[in-house]
C-alpha cells in the first residue's frame, strides 16, 4: 500500500517540513565528512569577508564554514530546517532569516553568495530563477561572488518517447526497499524527483518534488542579466575541468567592480 502519514507538517515549509527535516542529516550521500569539507574548503577559499547561503537548510556547510571563523547569514524557507542549525558546532554563530530566496533581501552586502547541492532547481519557473541571481547579485559587493552547484539532467538516458530516467533500486527484502526515478518534460524544464521508499512491513511512502533544469549557458545568461559575468565553471569541488561528460557543475560568477 502507498499511502502518506499524517505528520502534522507545516506546509509553509513547503518540500522540507519537519518529516523531512527530521532525517535530513543521516550521514550518507552529501553529509558525509569528505564531501562537506571539499565544500567548505572552496568555500573558505572564496570567502573574504561575509558570506550567505541562501536555502541554507540544516547548516551541512554554513555550520561548518562559520566554525572556521566565517562570517555567515543564511536564507531558509523551511523553519524546520533551519531550527536544526543552531545545535550543530558552528551553527549557533550562522545568523539566519526565514523566507524566500527569491525576494528576501537582508541588510548588508556580502563577499559570496553561495547556492549548493542542486538548490537552484527547487525553484520551478525560469523568472524565479532569474530572480534568483538578481537577488544573489543585490547581496553582493563589487568583486562578490555567486556560486551555484546543480546537477545536470540526465536526459542523454531518455530514448525517444520516453520520460523516465531511473536512479536507484535497492530490493524490498526484510529491511524493507527503495526506487527512485526522475520524470522530465523537456518542453517545460521541469521535472520531478520519484522516491518510493517501502518499510519492512510493507507499508510505501511516495514523495514527489517537482523542480527545474537549466543549462549552464542558460545560467549563464541569467547572470548576465543579473550583471554578474561568469569567473569560473568546475565539474565538482575539486576544481576539475567541466566537459562534455560532466554531470554536475560548480559554477562561479562575479559582479562587476564598477556600481
Ligand atoms: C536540498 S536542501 C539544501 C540545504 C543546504 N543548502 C544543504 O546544502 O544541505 C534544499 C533547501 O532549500 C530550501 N529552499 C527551497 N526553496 C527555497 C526558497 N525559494 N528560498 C529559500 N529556501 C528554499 C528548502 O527548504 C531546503 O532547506
């Protein structure tokens, strides 16, 4: 049986209520110490000076990059996210405020601007996204930086007519089994993000979060009408070349030294 719980979630925190916030930091995939610290160490690096996250979540970086001795402020739609942060070492120095990253403009200007682990793609229509990078360049001093981290679409995996790229599949022996798969519409951009995840008992959980690609040069020209220019695009946070065969990016761009 598929069904959801009711878990007396609070739908402002939109695709990360208090369920999801809950289990967000099992270590595994992202929040293992090796990834966060390429992160942090990038982060640092570009750092000179206050930085922000927007969708900054539970703190998995901004925890760790303020316990260096950054100066971080974070956005965050979900309250159940971020009432995470403050519990974690460094994160009771991260200074955040709740709403959007698309219109919440905090006081002060920043050294970076950072969005990472494939935030952008949370939102769903090409203006937010462009609002996205007006509202990261309006954070920024002259010579700031935007850093963005997303995945790119698999749809090289699409044959014609069809719409499903599959990700992962463990079998539903005793522990229990989990199937996750992306739907895309090219047309649109959108897509979403299938996890089917089954107890041992047999009982399933579906959850469905939609999202939107973009390409790098379609980045790359919201930047530019954001008035940022592009500095550097790396195939991960080892700062490897970005080709062809990439399947993600790190890009970076800077606003421009003259106001
Ligand atoms: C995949 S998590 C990433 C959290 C954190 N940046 C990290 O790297 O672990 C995505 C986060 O983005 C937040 N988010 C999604 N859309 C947002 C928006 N428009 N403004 C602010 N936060 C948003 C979600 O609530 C969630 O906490």
């Amino acid at each position: 049986m598929i069904g959801s719980a009711n878990t007396g979630d609070d739908p402002a925190d939109g695709w990360f209520p208090e369920s999801v916030a809950a289990g967000y930091d099992s270590p595994g995939g992202a929040n293992v110490p090796e990834v966060v610290t390429s992160v942090v160490d990038v982060l640092e690096d570009l750092a000179d000076g206050p930085v922000l996250e927007f969708a900054v979540g539970t703190g998995r970086i901004a925890a760790p990059l303020a316990g260096r001795g950054v100066p971080v402020s974070g956005i965050e739609l979900s309250r159940a996210m971020a009432a995470r942060l403050a519990s974690k070492p460094g994160g009771a120095a991260v200074k955040v405020t709740i709403g959007d990253m698309t219109t919440t403009r905090l006081a002060g200007l920043f050294s970076l601007v950072y969005l990472v682990y494939n935030t952008i793609s949370n939102v769903t229509t090409q203006d937010g996204q462009v609002d996205v990078f007006r509202n990261a360049a309006a954070h920024l001093r002259p010579g700031g930086l935007f850093l963005v981290e997303v995945g790119l679409p698999d749809l090289r995996r699409l044959p014609p007519g069809q719409d499903i790229v599959p990700f992962a599949m463990t079998p539903g022996a005793a522990d229990g089994g989990y199937v996750g798969f992306d739907q895309y519409d090219i047309v649109t951009q959108r897509f979403t993000s299938n996890h089917v995840t089954v107890s041992p008992d047999g009982v399933g959980r579906f959850r469905r979060i939609p999202f939107r690609y973009a390409w790098p040069a379609e980045m790359d020209l919201m930047a530019r009408i954001a008035g940022l220019k592009l500095k550097h695009r790396w195939a991960d946070w080892d700062r490897s070349e970005f080709t062809a065969e990439s399947t993600k990016h790190v890009s970076i761009w800077e606003a421009g030294l003259s106001t």
